[in-house]
C-alpha cells in the first residue's frame, strides 16, 4: 500500500517547522516588514538584492536551528580559528576599499571575515567557560579576555571600530555572564580610563575626528558633522507622528548620507515620527526579552551563555546604532539589526537567531 502524499507532505512539514520558535520569528516577521516599506522608501533601488538577501538568511536560520547546541559547541574551536586564520589574511592580502583594508578576494566571491567573529567568539567563549564548570578559576577570566583582544585586536587594525566593538561586546556578554568578578570588573573599567589618554594616540585621524564631531557637529556642518547634523534634523522633523511613508524630505531629498544602512533611522524616524520609533523600539523590546527567556530557560552554562550573549548583541546593535544617528555617540558603522540594508550583517543576525531556536528546541526535548 502507498503511503498518503498528504501524510508525507504534512511530516515534511512538519520536521521543517519543527526548530523553528514562532514568537520569536513572528517579532522578527514585524521588523523585517518594516524594513521592507522604509526601505522602498529610502532606496527601492536596492529592495530586489535586500530580500534575496533575507532569502538566504532564513534559509541559514533554518539551518543552524536544526543543528542541536552539543553540535554547535563542537563547532566553537574550529570556527574561532577559521577566523583567526582570514583575519590574518585580510591584514596580509586583503583588499583596500575607502582607506580600509577589510574584505578577502577568495575568487569566487569576496568575504568579510570580521563577521564570522560576530558569532566564533560568543560560541567560543561560552564552550570554554562550560568545560570549567566545576572549577572555574580568575585566571580562566584572563584567558578568556585574551582570546578575545586577539581577533578584536585584528580587526580594529583594518580598521573597523564598528565590528569590533560588536566583537568585544559580543565575548564580553560571555564573561560577564560566566560570573566576571566585580572587583574584576571595576578594575578594568578604571584601566581603560587610565588608558584613554593613551588609547587616543594610537586612534586613526578619522577616529578622532569622529569623536571630535560628536562633541561639536557645528563646527564643520559641511564635512564631517553633515552626518550627523542632517540624521537629527531628519529625526526632530518628524514630530509625533511623522511626514507620511515617502513624505519625507530629508531622505527623499538625498541630505542623509547612507541612509539605506547605518543611517536608516533617520528616515524610519522622519516618516513615521516618535510613535513609530515607539513601535520599534517594543518590537525590539519583545526580541531582546524572548531570547533573555530563552537563555533563562536553557538547560546547560553552554546554551545560557550563548544565548544571553546573542540576546545582548542584538541589544548592543540597537543602542549604539540608534546612539549615534541621534548624535550621542560617534559615528562607528553599525547597522540598525533586520532594518538596515546589508546581506553579510542580515545573514549573520539571523545565524544568531537559528541558535536561540536550537537551545529553545534543545530545552523542550530535555523536558519531554
């Protein structure tokens, strides 16, 4: 007798949707929507490649949820130094795009290694604190911070300040969670004042301007504070319930620079005006809160850390990238998390997304 095609259809269904956690693509559902119709407003030019873009992201969502955490933590040392190994080989062969040398021709296509930390180092990290569960020692701290600088070391030497900041909030997520001491803890923070003063020598112009800038935009309106200048007008016009989806002029008028990617804000806040950053900002609320649930709710110090330390980065894209379209922090390249046009950072945001779903999927097996 020939099995059912109705029966076969809805078991391949439902294995396919098996990993997949509906609240928590159902608020990223949201975002994506509203990425889509700002950006058709800010740059419909770029809307074909945007989606094929999230095309593939889902697909590698799907993936990685499938892939249970004991597999993922197998994958952590392999992945960080695959990692290492393509930063080195952007800083000795890569190319120079804008005065940066941040990409590596691997012929077929060009890859930007940096992004690869966003997700080899959280998994690191966590791997590593969870083989010293039983005896997690202060010099396990240390060790974890070294291999940490190591790659975000690399990378602001490209420079990227923007990836690397992410890079270090993403391993610091880890250690904090992992139980940083706060003696620790306040120790290095004192330290990086202290080397401040330092630190700004080794700065590239452009780094200091940009921190220069951000304390007084006014000063050269027509160079480097036009970012700035033009993404808070933008921001302030808006009102309370913004000009009308392609109504505004800042954007449509072409003042806001970048404003398909790091600026998008701008124009999302120019349209829509405060009650639809209020919308966007509970959406991201509602994201960052499932995925702290779900590393609340893991089943292992691996899948907690982990998760904790993707819910975090998603939090840290949002406010530094929100911070400085506003103009109170420095301009450091940071895209607006599932809003921002950007197929490698879309990608990578929704890998982190397929590993929440893989500890949540992890957790309710434990429990049957």
């Amino acid at each position: 007798m020939k099995p059912d095609f109705h029966v076969i259809l809805r078991i391949w269904w439902q294995r396919l949707v098996a990993p997949i956690d509906w609240p928590l693509l159902g608020i990223c559902g949201l975002l994506l929507l509203l990425a889509l119709g700002v950006m058709e407003s800010a740059a419909p030019e770029r809307v074909g490649v945007h989606f094929r873009s999230l095309v593939v992201a889902l697909v590698a969502m799907r993936l990685v949820a499938g892939i249970p955490p004991h597999r993922l933590a197998r994958l952590a040392v392999p992945l960080y130094l695959v990692g290492i190994v393509l930063l080195v080989a952007v800083a000795l062969f890569g190319d120079i795009s804008k005065g940066a040398r941040r990409w590596l021709d691997l012929g077929f296509m060009r890859a930007q290694p940096s992004e690869i930390m966003k997700i080899a180092m959280p998994l690191l990290l966590a791997w590593f604190f969870h083989q010293r569960t039983t005896c997690l020692r202060s010099s396990d701290f240390f060790i974890a911070a070294l291999l940490l600088l190591v790659p975000a070391g690399l990378i602001m030497r490209q420079p990227d300040l923007g990836t690397a900041v992410l890079v270090l909030a993403a391993g610091f997520y880890v250690i904090f969670f992992a139980g940083l001491p706060w003696k620790i803890l306040v120790g290095m923070v004192l330290t990086a004042l202290a080397a401040a003063p330092v630190a700004w020598n080794f700065l590239h112009d452009y780094q200091r301007n940009r921190i220069l800038t951000l304390l007084d935009p006014e000063k050269d309106p027509l160079g480097k504070g036009f970012h700035i200048i033009q993404s808070t007008i933008a921001i302030g016009s808006g009102g309370v319930f913004g000009k009308g989806w392609r109504e505004g002029t800042q954007a449509q008028l072409e003042f806001i620079p970048e404003r398909h990617t790091d600026f998008i804000f701008a124009v999302f806040a120019e349209e829509f005006g405060l009650m639809g950053n209020m919308l966007l900002l509970v959406l991201y609320g509602f994201l960052i809160g499932r995925g702290l649930m779900i590393a609340a709710q893991a089943t292992s110090l691996f899948g907690r850390l982990l998760a904790g330390a993707i819910t975090m980065i998603f939090f840290t894209y949002v406010f530094v990238n929100i911070g400085m379209v506003s103009g109170i922090l420095p301009v450091v390249g940071v895209p607006l998390p599932l809003v921002s046009y950007g197929g490698t950072s879309l990608v990578t945001l929704f890998i982190g997304i397929g590993i929440l779903m893989s500890i949540h999927k992890n957790r309710m097996l434990v429990q049957k």
